[in-house]
C-alpha cells in the first residue's frame, strides 16, 4: 500500500488520546450535544435517525465526532460516515484527533480510522477490514459495494452486527433514490442514522416526504446563522463581487463537450484565469487599496505561480505577503522548489498566525489536513462550481469575535466576463449554506446571460448572409419565461455528487408543448431518469421520442431541446413534481421592433435615430447593456428590425419553376444513410458501437462538404460529436499525422456500473485510441471475460500507427481504468499491452 493511502488510516491508541486536553465544546455545541445524547439514549440506540442542523462555521463535524466519542463509540459500536465528494470525506477523517476522541471511555482501547472511494490516494473498498472502527466512504462507493455484496465490505458489516451507527453528511441530499436504498438497507438491519447538514431542509417540500421517512425523528438540535452571529461565534459576512472584465476563451467545442458534466471548469481555462498579468494585478490592487477594511487576508487560488505573481505585485504596494503551495501541485519546477526549504510553508504559517503578515496566499491548502489560520477576509479569485470547495473557502473567515475572530467577514470573489451558462456555485449569507447561485433570488431573476448569448448568436447567423434583415419579430427571440429544474448529478469518473439547478428556457412557440410534455413525465416518468448517473447518451432514443412528440414543429435546434427536456425529466424523476415556472414579466418591455415601428412613423432621421437608440441603451430601468455586450450589437439588431418592418409583408411564395438552382440539402436522406450504413456493416467505424448510429460528414457541410456516398461514414452520436467539424477520415486504418496530438482526447470511461463490462471498455479503447490516431488505427481490443485476458488487457493497431505515440499517455489511461474499476467494486487490471506488427509492444502495469 503506497504512502498517499497509509496517510489516510489511522490507527490511534486511546489511553494515549485520553491524557490530550480534551477540547471544549462551544456553548451551541454544548447544547446540541445535550440534546443528541438525550436522542441517543432513547431512539438512537434502536434504528432512531434524526438530523442535527448547524450552519457552516458552527461545527457541525466536530460536534458530531464529539457526540460519536462519548456515545456511540464508547458503547462499542463501529461507524460508518457517509458523504457525496471526497472533500468532505477528508475533512470528516482530519477531524477524529486526539483532543477529540480521547472522550471514549473504557474499555475500548484503540480506534482504527479508514477513508473508502475511488478518488485516488483513498482505499478501494476491498480494503476494508473487520477490524475497522470508522469507515469514512463516498455513497456512490459503498452502495455499490454493499449492493454487489462485496466480501471485505460484508465482512465489516457482519463484525459490527446490531452495532452499527451510520453518520449520513449533507444530509438534505438523503432522498436521492441510490441513497434511499442504501439508508433503509442498514436501517432494516437495526442501525441508527444520524444526518448533518448546514441547510434547513424543510423548505423543499418536494423532499419533505422522503425525508420524515429516512429521518423520523426530525431535527434533534439546529442553531440558525443569525443566532451564532449574534453570540459573537460567527462572524457576519459581507458579499464583495468585483468584475475583472477579463473574458476567458471557453470555445464552443470544449464548451460543450464540458456541458453537462458538473465538473468545475477544464483545466486550460484555469491556467488562462492564473496566467493572467492584468486579473492578478488587478487582484492586488483590489487588496491594496482596501487593506484598512480587509485587513488580515486570505487569498485562495489555484497555481504556484499565480501565487508568486500576486505576492509580488502585493509587495510592490508595501503589503507584506507570503505564499503557501501544496505538495500535491506537481507542476512546481525543480528551481522553484530549490528557492524554498521543506518547513518554508510552516514558516510563512506561522508568520500568518503571528501578525508578521498581512495576506497568506495558499494552493491547494484546503483538503489535506492543513491547519490553515483563519482571517477577516477571504479572496476567492476565481469563480467555482464546486459548493463544497465555495463552502470550505468561505468558512475561514467565520470565525466571529468568542473564538479569536472579527465580528464582519469578508468574503471578495472575482467574477469574469463569461460568455457561456454556467452553473457558479453561491453562498447564501442568510444562513450560512451554500449552493447554486443565491436561493430565494436566483429563480425568480431574468436569466439574462442565457438570452444574451442566445442573441448575440441569432445577430451573427442573421448577418452571416451578408444582408441584415431580421426574419421574425424581436419579441419572438426572448423567452415567455424559464423552468427551474433541480437535480441531484454524479460527476463523471467520480463519486463525488454535486446539485444541478439549471434553467430551461421557454419561447412562444414552445411553452404549450412543454406544458404537455410535463404532463406527461409526471405520470410516466421511468425510474432510470431518478439515477444521478443519468445521461443523454443512455436515454437518446427515449428523449428525442419525447422532443417528436411534444415539440416537433418548434424552431429551436434538436440538440438544445433534447438537453432541457432531460433536465425536466431527471427534475421530475427525482422530486416527483414539476418544476416552477417563471414568467419573464419585463419581456414587453425590450421590443427593438416597437422602436423601430416609431421610428419609420414619426420619420425620425439616422441621426435622430442613433441620439434616441443610445439613450433607451443606457436606460437604467431597462436590460439592454446586459443583453448586448456593446452598442454595436444592439444596434445591428435594431438595423435588422428596420430593415424587416419597411420591406413591408412578405408576398407570396415564389413558382418552384422560378427557382433556377435549390441549395443542396443539409441533411442526408434515408436511402443514402442506409447505404452507407451497411457498406460500414452497421457499426461505429470509430468505437465499434452498433447503436445510435448515423451518417457522418468526413468534410463538414459547414465548409464545403457534400451529401455523396463517399464524403460519408457511419458515426454513433457521441463519436459524431466529439469529431465535430474535424476533417477525419475513419475508414482510413493508418494515421495521415506528421506528429502526435498533445494529449488523449477527453473521452467520456464507462460508468462505475460497467467496471467490468469488456465491450463498454473496448469502445471506450477504441474511441480513444482512434481519435488520437485521427483514424481507424485501431485492429483488435483484447479483454477477457475471465482468467489471464480478464487483468491483462492488449491493444492491438494496424501497421504503420507509430505505436510510441501512445507511451507518455498509458500510465494516465490505465489509472483512468482503474478508478472505474474500484468505483465499481472490480480488481484493478494488471497490465494495459499496446502492440503492433514490426514495432516493439509497449506495457504499463498495475502500480496500485
């Protein structure tokens, strides 16, 4: 076992624990122990569950590892923490300490502590011994492994016997339907539940019902935001956004190849935000001319080398600032490490702590254990979509005036210009909980960059034709309004689960149809939508059916009407309720065609025109410098609108027999698409699939490319769209490449559910393999359903593929294997074989 496992189990010795000072609980945590302790003694001794209520910053993992200590744990039971992402998982384990736990009495004389999931650096369940006391594991891991009977994990459940507590964090989460299942499970088997959450979960009614069920005891103590400030033990924090007006290059490809993924953003735009000479100047500035009010400063952000960039611009303003950089950021440069000695963090630590410095800048110091100080003010220089990194980050300037801290917070985040719908995490100020955007607000709010970039889109397809004439009225490019849906979502290649809170927008011609289509799903909804792995891909058939039906003739793309009927689907699945509709009230109000209607009947001339377009632009009361990035756009829409308006009507359809020539057809015709099917034998040329398939253009129509047979080849969709509009040619077995691409393509590995599925992992081999190629370079897949095929895996190219290509890439590729594996309860895979005729064979093997 590798020592970034050894450091997360622990095995304590409690005579030594209990000679530590223990550490005193809060007056609130002294409070909502009494009334744990009086649950437990009655009900939590015989499958009761309750949940305690604490905001972020009042230490609801303390109180309860506190509360575990002197009961639970101390008669004997074992434990088994429950939580959605890693973050918390780690948090929950650094939080068992000696000053902590050294409250379990006697006789027990020794605690062993073991984190479990697929996140690397964890413990694949198969490690879980009967021995264990804590198993602190994601949900997604120790379903799966209690749903497949997995021995080691059988194993402690039967040692621990009718002696079972199970802790569940984030509790509101609790009716997700896999997690239903894993908490009646262990209930029916006698074990009490106790849930921890920050939220107060009684305000969705939609998960009133199946939280009294898990939860039949209720709220056994909750403290409210208000009241802990009030009392001087959190600080009151203070929102500071500032706009940086820096515009990342999210491009439209990797934009929606990331789109739906729930991860934060990828990896290239962050190191465009930190590379940025201008945003982290203007970050320091931001400080520098604020440091009377922001005073002691935490700055969190994400490279080494922002954080020296923002140190150093920080001194320049005479401010006295010290960086910090975790171990884990491997991107470090040997010269820069040799500038710092191994205790260099735990000095500039220390310095912080003892008022030497006014701001600490740290990377990557949140989840390691890492006793980091805390501070008046926190900057957070980027935005995250991540609630549970927000909350953490946020949490460090709580602390209020009872415990060492201030009684106002500040928390300064940096917003950018982004140009695309992203779900940003927020945090609710009111109650100290965080999540998507601001609740109570977010919903009833315009979606305002939605419609903008939805116009910004429509204006440049309007004038790609080389004439400015708006087709249809201006009124009919705004939405009669949105759906909220909300739904619980399972990262990709993760445990981890993270809230979706996404709009559906709703235009004229549509809002009939989704009314039925609601309807509809919420009498015939099919369970398989509730799962949070839910994907367009394994739904396709079903959705577009449902896009066919309820909203056929409507004007949008099938692609974007597809993605939002799957957002009402899973909504619906999940919480058994439709979802809220808002109407856009101000929506009369923003019609260029009214103006422009004005403007050719009171004969207003061009100048008189532009003076009146720049005053209603400017309008305080009116949304248009949201809408249109910059008065030119508004503008060309406004032209567009004119020129529409004094055309007059448009007449009569022209005689086909007029029409000299007909544009060819985007779309290929049945006849042509069967025939190339079959001349492919009906099967992806890319990953071998033989579903969803279709006809894909080798040259794309969109520069030129043409309907005949050979400019065709049969694609499945998801190969289609990662091809895009790349010029590869599939039917081709060897690499047209002069070099090898930076990178394998980021292809989606099958689900935990298919660990030890060899198709879905052939596919996945494939697909990789052959876009990387930018051809069919791939011969043969070679995995076994048992014995030495089924840990040894080969690959095999056709001739002249330089398989070499693939050799900084494997180590990477296999560990991507071997996280679904463990996620999904199967032996890791010994060795990944590349071979190919002529050329020597390339193998990584297991290092786990």
């Amino acid at each position: 076992m590798g020592e970034d496992k050894r450091e997360f189990y622990k095995k304590w010795s409690l005579p030594e624990c209990r000679d530590y000072p223990q550490e005193p609980p809060a007056a609130h945590q002294a409070k909502a122990l009494g009334e744990l302790g009086k649950w437990y003694a009655k009900q939590g001794k015989s499958a009761g569950a309750g949940i305690l209520v604490l905001p972020t910053g009042g230490g609801k993992t303390f109180t309860a590892v506190r509360f575990l200590a002197e009961g639970p744990l101390s008669d004997g039971y074992k434990v088994l923490w429950l939580a959605h992402t890693h973050h918390l998982l780690e948090q929950a384990f650094h939080c068992f300490r000696p000053g902590r736990i050294g409250a379990i009495r006697e006789p027990r004389c020794e605690l062993r502590l073991r984190v479990v999931s697929g996140t690397e650096g964890h413990f694949p369940p198969r490690y879980v011994e009967p021995t264990d006391d804590v198993v602190i594991g994601t949900l997604q891991t120790i379903a799966i492994a209690v749903r497949d009977g997995l021995p080691n994990m059988k194993e402690f459940l039967k040692a621990a016997g009718k002696k079972l507590f199970v802790v569940f964090d984030e509790a509101h989460h609790a009716p997700a339907p896999s997690y239903r299942k894993l908490l009646q499970g262990l209930q029916a088997e006698g074990a009490p539940v106790l849930g921890l959450t920050a939220t107060p979960i009684y305000s969705d009614e939609s998960k009133q019902g199946w939280l009294k069920k898990l939860f039949p005891s209720g709220i056994i103590a909750q403290s409210r935001a208000n009241e802990l400030m009030a009392a001087g033990v959190l600080a009151r924090p203070h929102a500071v956004p500032m706009k940086t007006r820096f515009t990342p290059r999210f491009d439209a490809r990797d934009y929606q190849k990331w789109l739906g993924t729930f991860k934060d953003i990828p990896e290239q735009l962050v190191d465009e935000l930190a590379n940025s000479k201008e945003r982290n100047a203007f970050i320091a500035q931001t400080y520098a001319d604020n440091r009377e009010k922001f005073r002691k400063t935490i700055f969190f952000t994400d490279r080494w080398y922002q954080c020296e960039a923002i140190a150093e611009a920080l001194r320049k303003h005479g401010v006295k600032a010290g960086s910090v950089y975790s171990h884990v950021d491997a991107s470090v440069p040997a010269a820069q490490r040799q500038k710092r000695d191994a205790n260099e963090n735990a000095k500039v630590l220390a310095r912080f702590r003892n008022d030497d410095l006014d701001v600490l800048i740290n990377v990557r110091m949140l989840t390691e254990g890492t006793d980091i100080p805390d501070a008046q003010t926190v900057f957070i220089t980027r935005q995250t979509t991540s609630r549970i990194l927000l909350t953490q980050m946020v949490g460090r300037a709580l602390r209020g005036p009872k415990f060492g801290g201030t009684a106002d917070a500040y928390i300064v985040s940096f917003e950018d210009d982004w140009r695309q719908q992203i779900q940003w995490a927020g945090f609710d100020l009111s109650d100290g909980s965080a999540g998507p955007g601001e609740p109570g607000k977010r919903q009833a709010r315009p979606p305002l960059q939605l419609i903008s970039i939805e116009l910004v889109q429509r204006l440049a397809r309007q004038m790609a034709g080389g004439s400015n004439v708006a087709s249809v009225p201006f009124q009919s490019h705004l939405p009669v309004g949105w759906y909220r849906t909300m739904f619980d979502a399972r990262l990709p290649e993760s445990d981890a689960v993270e809230p979706a809170d996404l709009l559906v927008m709703v235009y004229e011609d549509e809002r009939a149809g989704f009314e039925k289509l609601i309807d509809y799903l919420l009498a015939e909804v099919p369970e398989a939508l509730a799962d949070e792995s839910a994907t367009l891909e394994a739904h396709e058939a079903r959705v577009r059916g449902w896009r066919e039906k309820f909203l056929g003739k409507v004007g949008r793309s099938a692609t974007d009407l597809e993605v939002e009927i799957l957002q009402l689907a899973r909504h619906i699945a999940q919480r058994g309720s439709a979802p809220q509709f808002f109407a856009f009230e101000v929506r009369a109000d923003h019609d260029l065609d009214a103006i422009a209607t004005r403007h050719i009947k009171n004969r207003i001339d061009v100048v008189g025109a532009n003076d009146e377009l720049r005053r209603e632009f400017a309008r305080e009361d009116r949304f248009w410098r949201t809408l249109f990035y910059r008065y030119e756009q508004f503008r060309n829409f406004y032209d567009g609108c004119f020129q529409r308006i004094i055309a007059g009507p448009a007449g009569p359809a022209p005689d086909p027999s007029d029409t000299k020539k007909a544009p060819p057809p985007n779309e290929v015709d049945e006849a042509t698409k069967a025939e190339v099917l079959a001349r492919d034998g009906h099967a992806c040329l890319a990953c071998g699939t033989t579903r969803n398939l279709n006809a894909d253009h080798v040259v794309a129509v969109y520069v030129g490319g043409s309907n005949e047979v050979g400019n065709l080849q049969t694609l499945c969709r998801q190969c289609n769209i990662l091809k895009a509009k790349q010029h590869i040619r599939f039917r081709v077995a060897r690499t047209s490449l002069v070099q090898p691409a930076a990178a394998l393509p980021d292809t989606r590995a099958p689900a935990s559910a298919d660990a030890a599925n060899a198709e879905a992992w052939g596919r996945f081999l494939r697909r990789s393999i052959n876009f990387f190629y930018q051809c069919a370079a791939v011969a043969d897949v070679a995995i076994g359903q048992k014995g030495d095929g089924y840990y040894n895996w080969t690959v095999t190219l056709w001739s002249d593929n330089p398989q070499s290509w693939l050799k900084p890439h494997m180590a990477g590729l296999l560990e991507r294997i071997q996280a679904v594996r463990e996620a999904g309860g199967k032996p890791r895979v010994a060795s990944l074989r590349i071979v190919a005729p002529g050329q020597k064979d390339l193998m990584v093997k297991d290092k786990g």
